[in-house]
C-alpha cells in the first residue's frame, strides 16, 4: 500500500520513541514535525530527515500530511485534535486519550464529525503475549477465565521533581496508574470485556510530589469476571499480566527495560503455562507442568501505527478508536475516585456525569 | 532436648500430611492419636506407630501427652481447644484458628488462662522464601517496600459437591479465603504489621456450590503501605508473593504440586531480585537485571512444629500466637463482609464487634 504521510506534532521523549518504530514502517511516511520549541523542530527533523513547520496551522494546511501523530501533553490532546481533524487529517494520539472525561469526550465528537481514522496508542494489546493470551482465551483452551492480575511499574515517582508535570494530579492524575496503568486496563478490557465497577488505594509514597504513585486496584467486570491492577511509581520497571483459568494459567512477564525499544520487547518477554501433568484423585497426588508458550513475534509500538495507517488507507475499523480510549479512561478516573473516596465506584457512575 | 510428646487430635487428610512433617523432627515424639472414626484411628495408628484412645477425654487424662496437635474441622477448634487446655494440654492448630471471631477469643482466653504454650499453623511464613524477604526488607537492603501482592490458589472448587464442608459458608467462610488465603494473610502481616482496612470482590465461580471460590482483596496496612491477595479455588494451583520496593523488586513463586511434602517444597520454588544493572539520567537507557536469590532451605510443617516444641519445652514465645492468629482471621472476616457489603472494612470494625 502507499505509505501514509504523517506529521509528529509535540516533539517531547515519547515522539522519538514512536517515530523510531514507525519509520521501520513500509506503511508510514514521516513528511514534517512541530513543536512550539524550535530547537526540538531542529533536532527531530535531523534525526528522521523531516521537514518542520513553524506552526501547528501551518503543518495542517499541508496537503501532503495525511494524519496527525500527536504527542503533545495529555491535557493539551484535546485542542490539538480538534484543530487536526478539522483540517480532515487523520489522527494517532498516545494514550491516555485525555485526563478528564469531559476532554475524552470532545475528541470523540470532533473525530466523528470529521469522519477521519483515530486510533489511540494502548499499544500493550499488541504485544504478543497478549495476542497469544487472547486467542487462548477466544479458544476456550485454557478452560473458563476467573481472574486475572496485571502489574506495570517502574522508578520515575523517585525522581520526580515539584515543576514536573507527572508529578502534577491536574496533569497526570494517579501518576502511574494514567501514564502505565492504562495500558493495563485497555488489556483487561480487551480480554474480558467492559469494566462494571472498582475500589482503589492510592496514595504518594517515597516522592515530595502531591500525586498518587502506588496504587492497587481491584475491578468487577460486566462478565462477572475479576481483575486486579498494581501500578507503581516507586520501585524497579515490571510489567505482568497473569490469567488464572480452569485448566490453565498463564504468566506473562517482559521486561520493562526494553519497553520503548519496542522492536526488541518481544525478545526479553515470557508467555508461562501451568496445568497438570497428572491428575489423580488425591488432591497431594496432583503434579503441575510449567511450559513456555511460543508465541508470534510483535513490534508493538510499530504495529500499532500499522493499525492506523490501514484504517486510513482502508476505511477498516481500528482496534482502539475514540470510544474504547474513553472507556479506559472512565476505568482510571473511577479508580482515581474511588482512592480520593474511599468506597466502590462505576463507570456508569462517572460516565454520566462526564 | 527431650522430645515433646504430642497427639494427634482429628485425623483427616490433614493430618497425616502434619504428621508426616513432624515425625522428621526429633524434638516431637507422636504417642497416641484420636478420631471418632476407629477405622481411621487404626490407620493412623498403624502408619505411625503409635497408641490412639477411644475418646478425647481418654487421650487428655493420658500423663504422656504433653500437648495435642488439633486439626479437627475448623468449627470445632475451640470446644477441643478449651478441653485440652483445661488439661493443662499445651495446643497446635491447624489455620485458621476459627472460622468466627467469638471462637477465636475463645480460644485466645483458654490459651490465657491456662497458661499453656500454642501455636497456630501458618507454616507459609517458615517457607525459606519469606524467611529470605523477611531479611531483605529488614536489613533495608532493597530500599522502603511500597506494595505487595500475594496469590494462592488450586482446582479445588472445581470438584466440590455439595456435601463437601469446604463449599458451606458456615463451615469454609470464603473459600479459598479462608482456607489458601490465611496463609498469605500471615505473611502479609508478618512483612508488614498489621492491616487497617480491606476491600474485596468475591463470588462462587465455576461451581454449585454457595460459597466463594474466587476473591481478590485489596489491603492497606497502618504503616500505610498497600497489599493485594488472590485467592482462587478455580484453577490450577499456585503461590506466589512479590514485593515492590525503592531498590528492588523480589518475585518469590513455588510450584503447588509440592505444597503438603514440605521437606521438598522449598526445592521447587525461586525467588527472584529485579535491580538496576545500569542506572543511566535517561530513562530510555537503564538495564533492569534479573538474579536468582540462594536462601536456606526450611521445611515448612516440621520447621513450625519445632518452633512449638521450642516453646513447650521453654517458654519462650512462638511466632505466630492466639492474638495473631485472631488477627489473621479478623482480615479473613474484614474481607468476607466487605465482599458481601460492597464497601471498604476496617479490622477495627470487625474487632469491636466480636
């Protein structure tokens, strides 16, 4: 297919990060950047061998910019997106979709109105182990699912500054659980379906800053299904997603160092099976067999963009479009009120007053 | 020092597991034993060498009976408890030491009064796995723990029927709570003191059975620090703790199969430290390092058992006593109400109440 011509607007860590996969990308075309900062203009356009704009309207006037990839603060997603999708370019954000309900929601609007593609970077589903969970789970080979346990952590809370936006719960609310944690709740949601309600604990611990950075969620699902989700800013990177089933249980485990170098993920990840080797009768007579599942390589970070590129060359749904990120969203600020509140709360309940 | 002469009070499968443990260890000597099933007083009888007795009363009038091991079914604890310690019997029970809190505080206030040595099985914290993280956090070698999560569970609610005690409420409160989860309650509270408050989300899942058969429980400490539990009755066994903390990350896992052959338990299982190999002012370049951790081995059941026999023969305090055990069990009850009640308990409230 021709490849898509896409613009990086908001040239932070991140937009490094992402264009390095999607430059390995036959279906992508990195055409121009923006940032209010110059010297950033001057450094990415080097880097990839880009064009720069001087200003957003200018990058949206370009005919030769198909779709937007945008990377600007969470709380700044809104404005930027609407201003693209009213140009009619299509439109990457990294997730979170936004910070608050009231801002998700406007996106959604201002990309149906448009009628232009949108995907938002959960990119986590397109790791491979999660392709393998999922498709044990649509298999019914692991037996019916109970519960599962995700985890996703690393040390940024310890070093957080007083003017850093991530420490900041009017830019980053819940810390780890916007900025890693929702990763983890797009996953859940893509293996059991929609959230129905949580509890949360959250408080800062081991930083100055005001904003939670441990916090431990639990969560019934409309299935009937449960999950709990552990996102931490104050120890080592993890990253664990464990599925407990009637006849199996898998362990998916990768390391967290090789996370933004998305191309090398897949090497440093385990996808563990536990069932039983022999099943007697006598319940100390049973032996359990540990076995490690092969699964497909994935570029998550690449495919993710694949995903995108396709719908806007295709018109084919994506996997994550403007009302699944909200969704994810409205599952961390339930989380979040929970926390502040102290009791269960549900997605019903923050979605209708969004 | 001179072997304990103990008894064994209750002789299902339990106990045989039990007594398999401590006839390793020469510091208890089993004499006699009682059921009230002589079919399975024979079998014991004849499987150990040792004497048994038609009724309780005998067994407690008996001069070579320093103390009895109790692992009569949960709801008769206390009568049995409160005869052997009128006897001036010192006691070990099997975990929980109830399944009501009332029962509980009978059982502490006969202890009490009589002044004799007990001990209540939450063998979990011997496994040398604990042991070791014990000492990591207590030495403060991998930095201030922030959260922890614990997990414990098997098939076993899969095959109940409904004559079976463990599917009854009044009799295996929560299931796997009660019976798989007590153990990591203990560790829990062992690592970091007690807990304040609780939420929980529990059902009976994959079973006809009443009772639950899988919870997960969210807990914080009034250290402040968070805990989450994982209890399931519907899926292959497992147990697995891990702790999150400033400099390192400990993933310990042991293979269920060996759980109840607990001089084997501790070769298969491992504990695992994530550290930083390389520790690089940007994030994107920072090594996580993986490295197995070498503890002693322990053999949980004999291990606790001696800790008993240590007590009986000298005073000093054992590990885990009546009041802790209470305590145990007062986050089981926390837990179960708030699953019931869909809100946030303190173990105060549950306390106060008893």
């Amino acid at each position: 297919m021709e490849p898509v011509r896409v613009a990086a607007v908001g040239l932070g860590r991140w937009a490094n990060v992402l264009a390095d996969a999607y430059t390995r990308s036959d279906n992508v075309k990195l055409v121009t950047c923006f940032s209010r900062n110059p010297a950033k203009r001057d450094a990415f356009s080097a880097r990839y061998g880009c064009g720069q704009d001087e200003s957003l309207e200018a990058l949206l006037r370009r005919d030769d910019v198909e779709a937007v990839i945008v990377t600007v603060p969470n709380d700044q997603h809104a404005g930027v997106i609407e201003q693209a999708a009213a140009a009619g370019k299509h439109v990457y954000v990294e997730k979170p979709i936004a910070i608050d309900l009231a801002d998700g929601l406007r996106i959604q609007r201002a990309i149906e109105s448009a009628g232009v593609a949108f995907l938002c970077g959960h990119s986590a589903r397109h790791l491979g182990g999660l392709r393998a969970i999922k498709g044990f789970i649509a298999s019914g080979e692991i037996g019916d699912v109970s519960m599962i346990e995700a985890t996703f952590g690393n040390e940024r809370g310890l070093e957080l500054k007083a003017t850093d936006w991530r420490g900041d719960p009017s830019k980053a609310p819940g810390g780890p659980l916007t900025q890693l944690g929702v990763h983890q709740i797009d996953n859940l949601q893509y293996l059991l379906g929609p959230v129905k309600q949580v509890f949360c604990f959250g408080k800062p611990m081991y930083t100055s800053v005001p904003n939670e950075t441990v916090l431990q969620t639990v969560m019934e699902f409309e299935s009937g299904q449960m999950a709990y989700l552990g996102t931490n800013w104050a120890c080592p990177g993890h990253f664990m997603l464990n599925v407990y089933a009637t006849r199996s249980n898998l362990f998916y485990d990768l390391d967290f160092s090789w996370w933004s170098n998305s191309k090398t993920t897949y090497e440093h990840s385990t996808l563990m099976r536990t069932q039983f080797a022999s099943f007697s009768d006598d319940p100390d007579n049973r032996v359990l067999r540990k076995s490690l599942v092969q699964f497909a390589p994935t570029d998550h970070l690449r495919d993710e963009m694949e995903d995108f590129a396709n719908a806007v060359r295709t018109g084919e749904p994506v996997e994550i479009d403007a009302a699944l990120a909200v969704r994810n969203l409205a599952v961390v600020i339930a989380a979040l009120r929970s926390a502040h509140e102290g009791r269960m709360v549900t997605i019903a309940e923050v979605l209708q007053q969004a």
